[in-house]
C-alpha cells in the first residue's frame, strides 16, 4: 500500500491519495502522484479522478515536522523539490477531477486546484490558510486562485486565511459540483467518465487552449513562493502560527 493508489476504471485513470485520516503531503507523496499522472498518459486514459481515502482529501503540510522535511532541502531547486513534482502534475494533458471530501487546507487546497473540476459536499471546507500560519502562500495558488475565483475572492480567502464551506465554495466557483458527501466519489467518477466519452484528441486540444501557459505559470509562481516562504520561516511570526494552530487559538503575531 503505497502514498497513492493508482487504478483505472474505462477510460477514466484513478489517483488516491493514501495517508488516512488527514492525507498530509511532502515531496514523495507529490512525487508519487506525478507519477501516477504519468502513468495514466502511457495507458491512454482520457481523464484523471483526483481523490482521497480517510477524513480529509488532503490537510496540506505536517508541521509537526521541519518545513524542509516536507518540502525538500533549501537549497534544492532540482526535480526533488516538492513543487517541481507540483508542475508535473500541472504540465499533464489529461483533464482531472477531483472528488474533495472533508477538508482541502493549504497546500492541500493547492492540490485540488490541480484539478479542471472540483466536486464538494455541504461538509467539504476549504481554506488557504498560510497568512493565518505566518508564511506566504504556495503551490502555485498566487496563480491558480485568482485564475478560478478572480483576483478579489482569491485575495480574501489569502489574506484571511478563512475557511468555507463547499456550499461557499460552489458559491463563487471555487467548486463546480455539490453532491451529498455519500455520493462524492460517485459523482466526479461520472463527471470524469463523461469527459472521457468525448474525443480525446478535441478534448486535449481544448484544454491546452483554455489553460494556455498554466503550467509555466505556476512553475514560476512557485519559484516566487519558495523564495517568499524561505524568509517567513525563520521569522517569530511563523513559529507563532504553528503555536496557535496547535493550540488550537488565536495567533498573536508582531511582524517579527
């Protein structure tokens, strides 16, 4: 049993995320599934299902562990980096779906955001909440955010860190579908194999047109990020952040 589990049903390739309960990442699990995306390309499948075992599609980083633990080295900027393995998944030509149970935090919001499509229950919550931990936001949602939400709805969910339901989220776009949360999976696997029906060279085309230089974009967004992120981790205000997320309270920080 690995940190993600590749399957295929038809056409459709499947990628579960598998870290139960909370699915936290690092460069091996963003790795494993840029492989996955891969694999599904040689098969020739015609649509990804992105998803997730346990509680939540993916709480983002463990900050019980260094950051450098999760992300890579500091001073890696090759093909290890977690982020690196993050372009890979934006650079796959094959439309995703993703089913976004419980919660999408952080860098787990980032994830979902690598998907065409979002399909969210009433329960799903969703939250890019690096401000709020003291840090600068990455896995490309400097990009992928205000691209879906537009620059005013992106820059209030970064700015307040704030969480929202899926309800919220279908709302304003940040999810397409809404299902009941026992019938999730169900629901994007049918968005997923509809696509699937379509021709596959019209629908790769199509999508290279609508998603343009995405890929590039984030590549460089993540760069940007990196470097952003590296400074706030040193500060008092991060080491605070994680404190009171713990503690389950109010952060307190002075901009130090």
């Amino acid at each position: 049993m690995g940190d993600v589990l590749a399957g295929t049903s038809g056409l459709v390739g499947i990628a579960e995320i598998n870290r139960p309960p909370h699915n936290f990442f690092d460069k091996e699990l963003i790795g494993a599934l840029a492989e996955a995306f891969d694999g599904f390309v040689r098969q020739g499948m015609r649509a990804i299902l992105l998803c997730a075992a346990g509680k939540n599609f993916c709480a983002g980083a463990n900050f019980s562990r260094p950051a450098s633990d999760t992300v890579g080295a500091a001073d890696d900027r090759g093909t290890d980096h977690l982020y690196r393995h993050a372009v890979r998944l934006f650079r796959c030509p094959l439309p995703v779906v993703a089913a976004v149970q419980g919660g999408a935090i952080g860098g787990g919001l980032g994830v979902a955001m690598v998907a065409d499509f979002r399909v969210a229950s009433e329960s799903t919550r969703f939250s890019a909440n690096f401000n709020r931990l003291g840090f600068h936001p990455g896995f490309g949602l400097s990009v992928t955010l205000p691209r879906v939400l537009g620059p005013q709805k992106a820059a209030l969910l970064l700015y307040t860190g704030r969480r929202i339901t899926g309800t919220e989220a279908h709302a304003i776009g940040l999810a397409d579908v809404l299902a009941p949360p026992e019938r999730l999976r169900e629901t994007a696997m049918a968005l997923a194999a509809e696509i699937a029906q379509s021709a596959p060279l019209a629908v790769q085309s199509t999508r290279a047109t609508l998603r343009g230089d995405l890929a590039d974009r984030v590549a460089a967004a993540t760069d940007h990020e990196l470097a952003q992120q590296e400074v706030h981790f040193a500060t008092a205000d991060f080491q605070e952040g994680v404190r009171a997320m713990a503690e389950r309270r109010l952060p307190h920080f002075e901009g130090r």
